[in-house]
C-alpha cells in the first residue's frame, strides 16, 4: 500500500477532480478524530454544510448573510493603532481571509487569503449638532446591516469609523455570517483589545491553535467517514417518524417584535425547576413543549435551539461560523406532570447536545432544502461570554443595532419556520427578540407563545403533580 504521506505528495500533479478523488481515498483510509485538528497543508477545503446553504441563499438573496454591530468609544482614540489592531486581528483568523471558489467539477472550496485586507471607511460628524450626528449614526448602522458582503470573492467584513467629537467615536462591524457567529464577537473584540494595547507590534497575538478552516475540513471528512455516517443514521432514526414542518403558502418574509416574560410566574417557575435539577433553559424549553404540543395537538414535539458549537476546547479561540442548530426532541406521552417533564426534558437535552457535531443541514435534507426540518419554532436562552473592550483611557458602550436574520441563518428552510424566539437574563427581566414568518405566523401569534409560557409555569407551581398537557 503506498506510503500516505507520498499520496499526499502527489496530488498536485493530477487533474483537479482525479485529485479530489484522490483525497477522497486518502482521508478513507486514515481515521478521522472525534474533534477537530489542524489539518495537514495550506490548501483549499470544502465549506461547512452550513457556509454551503448561505452561500446559494445569497446569489438570490443579496446581504441575507449580513450581520452588523456598532461600538460608541468614549476617550482619546488613536485611529492608527485601531487601523493596526484591526488588521492584526484579520491576520490572526484564517476565517476572516476566506473565499469561495468553484472548482471545475463544480464543488464550492474555501481558500485562505495571505494577506489581510481592511475595508474600513471613515467619515468626521463633528460638524453637526449631537441630534443631527445620532441619526447620521442610525442610518450608517442601517446601512451596514444591508451591506452587500460576498464570500466569492472574500469581501467578508466591512468596518465603518465615525468621528463625532475629538474624545467621540462609533466603530460599526458587517460581518458574513458564513465566517462570524455569536461567540466571534467575544473572541474579536478581545483581540482587537489585545492589538490595540500592544500597538503597532508587526508580530502581533499568536494566532489560535484551530483555524476555521480546519473545522471545516475536519467536518467534511467526519461525515464522509463510518463515525460520521453512523452517528447521523441513528440521529436520523430518532426523527423518523416526525413529519417535516409545513412551509408557508406565501414562503417567508422577516418580522421582528421585542418580547419579555413575566417575572411572577417565570420566577417561581424557575425555582420549581430548579428543585428538580433543572437549569432555566431546560425549564422554559419544558414549558414551550406543554404550548406546541397543546397547539399541534401531538404527543410529541420537536424544538429546534441554536448551539455555540464549539465542542472542542480549542475552537473556542477561533473566529467563525460554528453555530448549529440542535434538535430537541420531547415527548409528552402519557400526560406527565410538570415534573415528570422537567425530568424528561433533561434527559432530551444532554442527549440532543451530545450530537451537536452533526449540521442540521445534513441531519435533515442532506445538505440542501428540499425536506425542512421536523421543527418550526426555535428558542434560545443566550449565555455568549461578555467580554469587555478593555482599551486604555477610552469607555466602551454598545450602541443597539438592526434586528438579526437568525431564522435564515438557524433554519434549513426558512419558509417552514414559524418563529425563533432569543431570550437573555439580564437587569432582573428575561427577554429579547423574536423573529417570525409573517407568512407562517402574526406577532399575537408568537405573543401566544410567551404568554402560554407563563400560563404553563403558573399552573405547575400551583399543581405540580397534575398533568398539564391537555
């Protein structure tokens, strides 16, 4: 048998698809870890089922990929060693110098770029009364979550700097979300910190252990290979007899309302989970099962919810898009009492993120849209590590930004959702944001959602042991 390492070798001289062949063979023979690793050589790899879904969305759907956040910096900013940090952070993350290209045999392949390009715009509001300046702010935020940003040709972060006073700055970020998630903005602004502390140092932070890309190469192959198939054949078999969501007549079009829970419920409802080793999420989840579930009329029910995704310790130093949507699967059999659920509910939840290597895309339709998922309703209680931008002499605040695309960006099929529901438990209060299918459902409708929440947990605090299913 020949020598792997010589196989390897010989690549480069073959046709481009008899050299992915050749991989192909390559990695069947050699074991594919459980985690992640650095992958061996520079070269092109496929993208992750997820970056492969947003990037056929975006030929049809221009800036549906775009994510944007905007930062007010209160102090003396120097703008070159921003410009520098900035860059330096570029450098430090392969995922933020990718691009995507098509092969001969049509196959999309994500390239790492060399060099680090910034596109940063500038523009000085000094000149204009602080009214006049804060809606010059708006509108510049607006416009960059409607940035066009292209993973072809490796257009995927865009910066803008605004100067309202000497001592007065707002950094705006756009972002594709096929190479940022969530817990990127952490890792980002804590290195930004990092560079902009350090100066103008040409050698800048050590650029963490897993890239990006390595992820990816790493998934393409976990799947190709007899873990990866056997892991997602008895996920599948979980799911088997879950019908697909039904998508709207209409298909989908993006709602968005503020949504909060009532304390006086919620928080005894809370400590009632508690008591039987539940965290808040596996308690609220429980309570939206009991809705869904009257609703639907089913005994069963399936609730998608987004995950970090970084199971790997070392991935969670890495940029990127490592976000997957994990699905819960609950049953209600037998009318349970709320306890009785909670119990079941942890057990569904431990099981459903001990998978959460395997991409919804693939789990459900194999990587295109053409089966949506056995869910319509998405909920999350967010926990993203805080991470302050620690610069010195300049206060740093968060200015609110345009509402998020999570429902593309969490659903194989954005017209079989009905809602993704995003909590957090800050200031004493639980709530958030919920995007919705103006085709699928009203704001009363999600509205309905929360407040079945509340009338769930009320009735389980008052009669834990009766069944709250019917």
């Amino acid at each position: 048998m020949a020598d792997p390492a010589g196989l390897e070798g010989a690549l480069a001289a073959l046709p481009e698809a008899k050299r992915e062949l050749a991989r192909l063979m390559l990695a069947a023979r050699q074991p594919v870890p459980a985690h992640p690793a650095p992958r061996s050589g520079a070269g092109p790899v496929p993208p992750t089922a997820l970056q492969s879904r947003l990037w056929r969305r975006e030929r049809t759907h221009p800036a549906v990929a775009t994510g944007s956040h905007a930062l007010r910096l209160t102090g003396p900013l120097d703008p070159q060693r921003l410009v520098a940090a900035l860059t330096g952070v570029l450098r430090r993350h392969e995922a933020l110098r990718t691009r995507l290209t098509v092969s001969t045999t049509g196959q999309p392949r994500l390239h790492v770029d060399e060099e680090p390009v910034l596109r940063l715009t500038r523009a000085d509001l000094s000149g204009f009364t602080p009214q006049a300046a804060a809606e010059r702010v708006a509108l510049q935020s607006t416009e960059s979550a409607s940035t066009v940003l292209d993973l072809e040709s490796g257009r995927t972060s865009a910066f803008r700097l605004l100067r309202l006073a000497p001592d007065e700055h707002v950094l705006i970020l756009a972002s594709h979300l096929a190479v940022f998630d969530g817990w990127s903005s952490g890792v980002f602004l804590a290195d930004l910190a990092a560079g902009y502390r350090g100066g103008e140092d040409p050698g800048g932070p050590v650029p963490p252990e897993l890239q990006f890309p390595d992820y990816a190469d790493w998934q393409h192959r976990w799947l190709a290979g007899p873990d990866g198939s056997a892991e997602l054949a008895r996920r599948r078999a979980v799911f088997a007899a879950d019908p697909p969501a039904p998508r709207a007549p209409g298909g989908f079009a993006r709602g968005h309302l503020p949504v909060r829970l009532a304390r006086g419920p919620v928080d005894a409802g809370l400590e009632l989970g508690a008591a039987e080793g539940a965290t808040p999420f596996m308690t609220l989840l429980a309570a939206l099962a009991v809705v869904l579930a009257r609703r639907e009329s089913r005994t069963s029910v399936v609730i998608g919810t987004p995950a970090a995704g970084r199971f790997a310790g070392p991935l969670e130093g890495a940029v990127g898009q490592f976000t997957t949507v994990v699905p819960i699967r609950l049953d209600l059999a037998g009318g349970p009492a709320f306890r009785e659920l909670l119990h079941r509910t942890r057990a569904a939840v431990a099981e459903a993120l001990a998978h959460q290597r395997l991409p919804v895309d693939v789990l459900f339709g194999d990587g295109t849209p053409a089966t949506p998922p056995p869910y319509n309703v998405l909920f999350a209680l967010h926990n993203y590590p805080s991470v302050p931008l620690d610069l010195p002499g300049i206060e740093v605040g968060q200015l609110p930004g345009p509402p998020a695309r999570h429902l593309e960006l969490y659903s194989p099929d954005p017209a079989a959702a009905l809602a993704c529901i995003g909590l957090v438990e800050r200031d004493g209060e639980i709530g958030g944001t919920a995007e919705y299918n103006r085709h699928a459902a009203t704001p009363e409708d999600v509205r309905g959602l929360l407040t079945g929440i509340e009338d769930v947990l009320d009735r389980a605090v008052a009669a834990p042991a009766s069944p709250l299913t019917t």
